[in-house]
C-alpha cells in the first residue's frame, strides 16, 4: 500500500527537522574550531546532544544515536559555516 500524501509530508518534515539540526551542530563545531571563546555554539551543542536523547527525537527519526554520532565524524573533518545538507543534495 502506498503512504499517503500526509504521512509523507510528515516524514519529509521529521527529515528536514534532524538535517537541520545536524547542520546546527556541525556549524557550531566549525565555528568552535575558530572561535573557543564563543558561548553561542557551545549552546547548541548542548542542546543537540538534548535533542538526540530526547523522546521527541525517537518519536520523528528512525536514525539511532549511533547513527548520528557516526554522520557527525564522516562530516565533521569538511564541514565550515555556510555548508549544507540541502543545496549539497542538489548538487
């Protein structure tokens, strides 16, 4: 059977959602790398590592922590401010 166009666009929403904040956590990283002063990108670091334990987060994602953390290191090594999942898709 084929998933409706509503469970579909949830699905894409759910998506949209765990790409973006990957991409906020890599930033907040890269800008790290840079910038240890800053306070701003140790917040968010804080809270993705909230939102990846977070029920919310196994409630919209099928991706384990694991799995996360693994995405992390690949991209990590090449990831700056300004890169990101949904133009590189594109691509």
């Amino acid at each position: 059977m084929m998933k409706d166009f509503v469970q579909i666009a949830w699905e894409n929403l759910a998506n949209a959602i765990v790409m973006q904040a990957l991409e906020d956590y890599l930033t907040a990283k890269a800008i790290l790398r840079q910038r240890p002063d800053l306070k701003r990108p140790k917040e968010e670091i804080r809270e993705f590592r909230a939102l990846i334990r977070s029920d919310y987060f196994h409630a919209i994602s099928a991706l384990d922590e694991e799995t996360i953390w693994e995405i992390i290191r690949i991209e990590e090594k090449n990831w700056y401010p300004g890169k990101s999942f949904f133009t590189d898709m594109s691509a």
